[in-house]
C-alpha cells in the first residue's frame, strides 16, 4: 500500500535524508513554491524530490520505496 513514507524511505527500511531548503533568493519552483536547488555537495541538477508531493515536477527520490522501477503508487 502506498503512503507517504514510501517517498522517504529506502526498501531497507532506512530513512532518506531529504532536507527541503529554503532559500529565500535562490530559485524557485513556480508550482509548489518550494526552494529547488542542485544540493550542496555539488550537484549541478536541481533534484525533482525537492519539490513538494504534489508538484507535477516531484519524483521519488532514486533510493526511496518509491524510487524504485517497480513501485506502484
Ligand atoms: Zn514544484
């Protein structure tokens, strides 16, 4: 069954550290309005799981639950 802690969770049952950032002058998504930004650890793609649940442009984290290939919401 599907829940919300399928987006933050790994199949191994560990928790993903998605941490929403907020950055008041940084780029925003025009939807949810989060804060959407390549992560801090150098990544130069803004990450799509930074967006809100409910944004069209959100998608599950890779190592999440729902991440996965064969995941049905
Ligand atoms: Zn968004």
């Amino acid at each position: 069954m599907a829940s919300d802690s399928d987006h933050y969770m790994t199949p191994r049952g560990e928790y993903i550290r998605i941490v929403p950032m907020q950055d008041a002058l940084g780029p925003h998504c025009t939807e949810c309005e989060r804060t959407v930004i390549p992560r801090a650890s150098g990544g130069t793609e803004a990450e799509p799981w930074q967006h809100a649940m409910g944004c069209s442009q959100y998608r599950p984290h890779p190592d999440s639950i729902a991440g996965q290939p064969d995941y049905a919401a």
